[in-house]
C-alpha cells in the first residue's frame, strides 16, 4: 500500500490512487508494459517479446546505460507501484487543470472552472513533490533526472495557466500555446511512466492488470475531453478529430478487454456482479459521451456549440465518476452491492426474455442440426445454422454482461452470473463440435445421443437462470409479472425443444420407446399454456410446475385469450404434423410386413387375380 501523506483535493485521485492490491503474476500482462511501443498482439508476437525479455536479463540490466537499472532487481513492488500512481496521477491532474482552462475560455461556468483549475494546479505541486522526494531516495538515476527536467516545464505551464485563465477566449493565440505546453507535460509524464514501466519488468515486477488498466480507461476519458475542447475552441482541429477517431476506438477495446478478459495483457475476463454492473452503467454513459463526439465534425451555431460544450462538461464527468467506480470495484468488489435494486422493472423482463430467447435459439440450432443430418437442403440448412448459432452466441453474451442496447442487466446475483457463465463456456464447445461433425459426417447412433444429451443440459441450466432471474426479480419487486414473464417466454423455447425432439426419435430405427421426452415437453407446454389462461395460487400449482410457491394471476384480456386460442390451435396441427413425422417410419414398416406376409397367401392372390380379370373387363 503507497500511503498519501497531504490530502487530494480533487475527485479523481482518492478512488483511483488510494490502495494497491497484492501484484498478480503474470508474464504476458508485465511483457507489454515493459515494451512500451511494440505491441504484441499475437501469441507468435507476444513468444518473439517474451524472447527479447530473456535476451535481455541473459545480457544483464548492467548492460543497459543508466546507472539506475543497474541493479532493478532490488526495488520493491509496492514502490514501483507508488512511482507509477503518482506519475498517472499527475497525468489526470494536467488533464482537468487543462480541460478548466478551456471551459472557461469557453466561457461554460467559468466561476466554478476557474477554480477546478487552481485546485487541480494544486494537487500537481504536491504531487510532484512527493514524486520528486521518492525518487530522490530511489536507487534510478535517469528517472530522478527526468523528474527535475519536468520541473522547468511545469513551472512555464503553471504561470501560463494563471496568467491567462482570466483572459482566454475562444480564438485567442494563448490556446495554441496551452496546447503545445500540455502536450510537453503529458510526454514528459509519459517518458517517466514508461521509465518504470521497464524498471519494473526488469525487476521482475509484474504490475497488476486489474489495477492498470481500469486508470488507463480513466484516463482516456479525461484525454478525450480536453481534445474534444481544443476541436470546439477549434486549436489543430483536423489533428484533434482524427486522434479521437483514434482515441474512441481504443477506449471501447480495452472496455471490452476489461469485461471479457484479454489473454496478452493479462487482464482476467470479469465474473463479479458489482462490477459487472458498474461496468453496465459506464456501457450506458459512453454512448451518450460517444454519441457528443460525432457531433464535434458538424457545422454548429453559436447555441449549438454552447450547448454541446455543456453537455461535454456534464457527460465526461459522469463518465468518469463511474469510471472512477468501477476502477475501485475491480480491486475491492467484495459482492456487497445491492445490484437487484438497480434494475427496473422493464430490464427484469428484457433479462427473462433474454434468457429464454437462447433457450430458443440453441433448441433452434439442434433443431437444424438434426435437420441436416436427416438430409434436408443442405445448403439452406448451414445457412440457418450459421446465423442461429452467431445469434445464439449474441443473445447468451447479453444475460452474460448486459446489454445497453437491448435494456438487458447485467446479472442480478452472483449465482446467476456464475451459471450463466458456466453455459457460457458449455455454449462454445457445443457449438464449435456441432460444426466439426457436421463436416466429418459424424451421424453415429452414439455420437448423435451424445450431442442430443449436451443439448439438453444447455437447456436444464438456462432454465435454472430463468427461475433464479424471477426470484431475484420477486425478491426485489414483489408487484413484477416475473412468473408470468417466465412462463409465457419458455413457451417458444419449449415448441423449438419439441421440434428437435421429434426429429431426434425420427433419426432412429424406431419410434417405440424413445418418445419420453417428447411427450414431457408437449405436456410442460401444454400445461404451462392453462397455467397462462387460467391462472393459479401459490397453494394450487403441482409441485412439478415451474415455480410451485409462486401464483400467477387469471387471463382476462379479450385480445390476448383470443391470441392464445390461436396458439392451442397451431400447437395442436404441429404436435400431430411431428407425431406423424416421428411415426412414419413405424408405419411404413408395419406396412410392409403386411403386405408382404399377405402376398404369400394363395387366397389374396387368387382374389387380386379376378379383381384384375374384371377390371379388364369393365374397361373393354
């Protein structure tokens, strides 16, 4: 832990910069840090880094020039953390010192960014004080160096800062200076972050991704504001518009890196509710803040560009206070966290639908399977199940991390979030044998009871999610429709299931004594489907239906009786079209064995004979 010995005053550096978690090794994760500009992001590439590192340590960090690498090996972690904090934090006080500046050139409340800047300017002094202190008492003569060149440059940008923040306006020449003497800190800063980067590699430290990377999103934030400033005050605008094309697509790759892991950087994929939900609330903010930046390239009236500003100040700021959040949470999410009461009644139903939609689509892409094995148009048939098997994948990834487009939460308990990822992974391999056997032809009895067992257990799992999502939704909102939800959404799930079913027993030589769980599933669907009209008690429900203890209130809507009377009529016509489907076979041997025990008796010959004789003599 890297104590703070004077208070910060600003509101980034208390959560962003307050405790360090225990160094988690691992050495591709420290392997791009050390390399700071070649970016291994290949296993080949990351195997040619990981080569390059061994050469080094073999030649000796004595090898190197600087006397402060000379002995790496000897510096603790917990100090080359502090260094590297303190170094970010001083990156986070120049961007806000920069970004208040602005505004109040702007003139968007200046009073209040007038003095967020001499805050912020502040903060850096000390910071840079105590950055200086440890690395005067370190053992890195090149760092402590680059510390007092930035000193002089520091000093030029503060009297430029205060000098002109009461003067500034938009077209003044003082921005283009402010710009260019920003841009000398933040590389100054990012030469001395990178010198302990490599000190810290060489040392055989390994940063903790799960502490580095969440700043660096921070950071981003605060980095894109103040460019989005300098386009509006329209400083090096065509420059600033590209690097935020830039700069956006970074950000959302490395958010996606933060939820679902990334094997070069080390950064492990994210399980834990808390923070799947804080990271759900940064999703819903950057689209707005994203949605702000595609406006700077448009031609803009003098209100427009205030009010864009406005709206700039107030966006990037949420987005960094949840960004602020979720940074903490990724090294400190204990699941305290009441995540249930943040869901509204809306995502509740989109969560259970969305549950049960897989459901649907991987019964849909059995279905199809099966289908294909049988020897239906083969052509159409891996089209569908293409695109089912990639909208299956998109569906389960929304119950698995939420969803801002489709108002899907991110799991509401741990125990949800832990099976959905449980299916999360069965899904991949199911999904990738699916295809291999499509393409090996592997239509064996054993491999097809196989695969249909697999199937199965999808299925079981993901309908313990949609029980556990109503509870969760009743435990939090008693008034919710949850079961309702639940029973009426499991429907579709349950006729795919059907279909699939049918074409499974067909596949056989026989339908005798392989159609249980055909009739289980038709008899779920059809009690589920009187559950839905007529309603039950929490006393009446028989202890096999879906969620006994739970009632569910009586159908009395005309439009929608009517609809499900539609449902029971087209259940019925393709519950007997499969009957038949699965049956045929059966019959048609049945028949066969008829006629040909038949056409060996000498009395059906004799009588087909003269059936012959009289029809030849009708027709003459």
């Amino acid at each position: 832990e890297v104590a703070t010995h004077s208070p910060i005053p600003t509101r980034s550096a208390a959560i962003l910069f307050g405790k360090l978690p225990p160094v988690l090794r691992d050495p591709e994760g420290h392997l791009i840090q050390m390399m700071s500009g070649l970016q291994c992001r290949s296993r080949a590439l990351a195997g040619c880094c990981w080569a390059i590192l061994l050469a080094w340590n073999v030649v000796g960090a004595s090898a190197l020039p600087g006397r402060g690498l000379a002995e790496p090996r000897r510096a603790a972690t917990s100090e080359v953390m502090g260094m590297i904090d303190k170094v970010e934090e001083l990156k986070m006080y120049q961007y806000e010192m920069a970004e208040a500046f602005l505004l109040a050139a702007h003139g968007t409340h200046a009073a209040q960014n007038k003095a967020d800047m001499a805050i912020a300017i502040g903060a850096f002094d000390v910071a840079l004080a105590e950055l200086s202190a440890s690395t005067s008492s370190g053992s890195d003569a090149d760092a402590q160096q680059q510390v007092e060149d930035l000193k002089p440059s520091w000093a030029t940008y503060k009297a430029l800062l205060e000098g002109n923040v009461d003067m500034a306006t938009p077209g003044s020449a003082v921005l283009s200076t402010v710009e260019a003497q920003s841009e000398l800190i933040l590389k100054a800063l990012a030469n001395i972050r990178d010198r302990y980067f490599a000190h810290a590699s060489l040392s055989g430290i390994e940063l903790p991704p799960a502490h580095v990377y969440p700043i660096k999103q921070r950071l981003a934030i605060e980095k894109m504001t103040q460019q989005a400033l300098f386009v509006i005050l329209d400083v090096r605008r065509a420059h600033y518009l590209k690097q935020l094309v830039s700069a956006e697509h970074s950000f959302e790759a490395l958010h996606r890196s933060l939820l679902w892991g990334d094997w070069v950087t080390g950064i492990p994929e994210l399980t834990s509710v808390c923070t799947l939900h804080a990271m759900l609330k940064v999703s819903k903010t950057w689209s707005d803040y994203e949605h702000l930046l595609r406006q700077l390239s448009h031609p803009r009236t003098l209100a427009e560009s205030n009010a864009l500003v406005a709206d700039l100040e107030d966006t990037s700021k949420l987005l960094a206070d949840e960004m602020e959040e979720a940074a903490w949470l990724f090294e400190h999410d204990d699941g305290s966290c009441n995540a249930p009461a943040t869901i509204s009644a809306t995502a509740w139903s989109n969560g259970i639908a969305e549950a049960n939609n897989f459901r649907s689509l991987a019964q849909s892409a059995s279905r199809v399977y099966f289908q294909l094995v049988k020897g239906f148009d083969a052509d159409l048939g891996s089209a569908e199940l293409s695109r089912t098997l990639v909208d299956a994948a998109a569906s389960l990834s929304k119950c698995l991390k939420g969803s801002v487009e489709s108002d899907v939460p991110a799991p509401p308990t741990q125990e949800i979030a832990d099976l959905v990822g449980k299916v999360w992974e069965a899904w991949q391999d199911f999904a990738k044998e699916m295809q291999e056997r499509l393409a090996a032809d592997d239509n064996s009895p054993a491999t097809l009871a196989s695969f249909n067992a697999t199937s199965s257990l999808l299925d079981d799992d993901m309908d313990q999610v949609g029980e556990q999502y109503v509870i969760a939704a009743l435990a939090a909102q008693p008034s919710l429709r949850s079961t309702v939800w639940q029973l009426s959404q499991r429907q579709l799930a349950l006729l795919q299931e059907l279909s699939k079913e049918a074409l499974v027993v067909g596949l056989g030589d026989t339908a005798q004594g392989k159609t249980a769980r055909f009739e289980e599933v038709a008899s779920i669907f059809e009690a589920s489907h009187w559950e839905l009209l007529k309603g039950r008690d929490a006393s009446s429900a028989p202890a096999s239906a879906l969620l006994p203890g739970q009632p569910a209130p009586r159908t009395t809507d005309a439009c929608t009786l009517t609809s499900m009377a539609g449902v029971l009529s087209s259940y019925s016509t393709l519950r007997s079209t499969l009957h038949q489907m699965y049956s045929s076979k059966d019959f048609l041997t049945a028949h066969k064995s008829y006629i040909t025990t038949e056409a060996a008796s000498p009395m059906l010959v004799d009588a087909m004979l003269a059936f012959k004789k009289g029809w030849d003599s009708f027709r003459s």
